[in-house]
C-alpha cells in the first residue's frame, strides 16, 4: 500500500487540499473595510457570514475524506479508480465554487486572489490524475500477467 507511487500522489492530494483549507481564497482592504473569502466563510469587518461560502470547505473535506478511502483501498483497484474519478469531480466542484464566489465578490469590490489557494488547489487535482493513471497502469500490468498464465 505505502510503497506505490499512486500513494505518494493520493496523500500530495490530501495535504495540498488541508493545507489550501487554512489559506485564504480572496482577499481585499480599502481603507478601514476589510474582506477576506476563506474555504470556510467570508469575513467581513468582524463578521462571518459562513453560507454560501462553506460549501467549498465542504467539498474539500469531502476530497479528502474520498483520497484517504481511496488509499484504504488498495486491494481493489478498479474501486479505487472509480473513487479517483468521484474524487476527480469533487475537486473540480472544489476549485468551481471557489471561482463563482470570487467573481461574485470582484464585481463589487477589487480584491487579489491568494496565489497559495491557487497554487495548492491545482497541485491537489494534477496529483489526484496523477494517481488515478498510476492506478489504472498497475491494473493494465496485472490483467496483462493474468493473460501470460
């Protein structure tokens, strides 16, 4: 289990996506109003407004909570594959709904998008591909000795 590469790239997935639930999304200052959009809410002049913007912390959670049953699974690859490809749209709605809530709030005022969300997010979904290739190889290597029998 540990010592596959898919592995290594499922918990880069599961890191990136923790590490991206700390960082702020979106950030702006004018003058004395601040705004800053995290995974987990929008927080504005001491005040957090946690709907609509938990939803991205919430898939998030669920990415990972699908990587880590995604490593548990290691006896039943094309489970696993299947769990990539849920996990694959999870991320994608992840990065989505980041995206809506931020142009929503670049309308009204102009704030800068947190490069390290940015960055940490793209990271999550290549490694999550990465893995799911890597799973897929080792399952062509095994039909493939099954044929030599």
């Amino acid at each position: 289990m540990w010592q596959r590469i898919q592995t290594v790239f499922l918990i880069i997935t599961i890191a990136s996506l923790l590490i991206a639930l700390v960082q702020p999304i979106w950030q702006v200052q004018s003058g004395d109003a601040t705004l800053t959009l995290t995974p987990f809410y929008l927080l504005q002049d001491n005040s957090y407004v946690y709907m609509p913007y938990s939803l991205t912390a919430i898939l998030a959670v669920a990415g990972i909570t699908l990587a880590i049953i995604t490593i548990r699974r290691y006896d039943n690859r094309l489970l696993q594959i299947k769990l990539g490809a849920l996990n694959s749209l999870v991320l994608a709605g992840f990065m989505f709904s980041a995206v809506i809530f931020t142009s929503k709030l670049s309308e009204q005022y102009q704030g800068s998008v947190g490069m390290v969300w940015l960055i940490l997010a793209g990271v999550a979904v290549i490694s999550n591909w990465l893995a799911i290739r890597f799973i897929r190889r080792d399952e062509r290597l095994v039909r493939d000795s099954d044929r030599l029998r």
